[in-house]
C-alpha cells in the first residue's frame, strides 16, 4: 500500500510514499537461521512485517520475530536494505541471535525452522534467501543495498553499496 503525504497547505502530494518492513536474520551458534513458511503464500522466509508508527526499527524486529516464531531475539546489527520497486516496501534486515523462547506456529506461520544456509537458498525465493546470506557475511561489511521487482534482483547480484567502496 503507498500512501500520499500532505503538504501543509492542506493539498495531497502526488508522490506517494514508501512503507517500511524489518525482518531478523535470527542465527544460532551453529550457523543455522531461523525462518518461516508463511501462512498466506506458503513460501519460505526470515520473520518479519511491517514496522508500526510508534516503535523504534530494533523494537518492530523484535515484536515481529517474536510473534511470527515464538523467539526473543538480540538485535545486532543492521545487514541489508532492501527495496520492492512495483510495490513501494524498504525492508531493512538485522542480524539478530536468539536470547529465549521455544518455537512456535503463529497465525502467520504454518511452519518454524532452523535452516543451514544451503537450505536457505535451495527453499527460499532469490529475494529473500539473499536477505538471510547478507546477513550471514561477517561483521565490518557494510550493508548490502538492493532492490527487486518482488521476485528477483534487479541489476546483477554484485552490484550493491559495499562492492562500490573497492
């Protein structure tokens, strides 16, 4: 959905706006990350949603961690922004570690794993399992920018802010 800011004579702007997600790349200490199979298109993903007005970007990926896995999750660092183009989504990924909690269904979720970074790319969508192995990149990196028509990546998969820093 995008929505039209006002200006402050009252008229609407015809620019419309961009709705922003967060999503964890949740990692065990045996390299495994935590994901979902959603409940409404049955694919594979991190867990994540849309961040409400009146949290801050590490408290949304907690809450939505939390409510799509059953899993209390640290929040460590920022790994990825990523831009829907035909639907106006920025998705900002944190890498995260788990702190407590058991796995649980939620109701959007049909399914919580642990996948080694193999079964990441073999179940996820390109756009999503190269979220999970972003994260996965050790720390210094600077987060990968990217955007993708909702099904793949647009431009070649190299071409992302830290690859123009060499």
């Amino acid at each position: 959905m995008l929505l039209c800011m006002s200006h402050r004579s009252g008229k609407p702007r015809s620019t419309p706006l961009h709705s922003v997600s967060v999503a964890g790349a949740v990692v065990r200490e045996d390299g495994r990350v935590l994901a979902i199979r959603r409940a409404d298109n049955g694919t594979w993903e991190p867990p994540g949603g849309v961040l409400e007005l009146s949290e801050s970007v590490e408290d949304g990926v907690r809450r939505e961690v939390f409510e799509e896995t059953g899993i209390k999750v640290g929040v460590e660092r920022l790994t990825g922004v990523y831009k829907n183009v035909p639907r106006g989504i920025v998705a900002l990924v944190f890498r995260c570690h788990p702190e407590s909690g058991a796995e649980r269904l939620s109701e959007e979720s049909t399914a919580v794993a642990w996948l080694t970074p193999g079964e990441v790319s073999e179940r996820m969508a390109e756009v999503f399992a190269v979220r999970v192995l972003d994260a996965l990149r050790e720390g210094g990196v600077a987060p990968a920018v990217r955007a993708h028509d909702g099904s793949r990546l647009l431009g070649r998969l190299g071409e992302d802010r830290q690859h123009d820093q060499a």
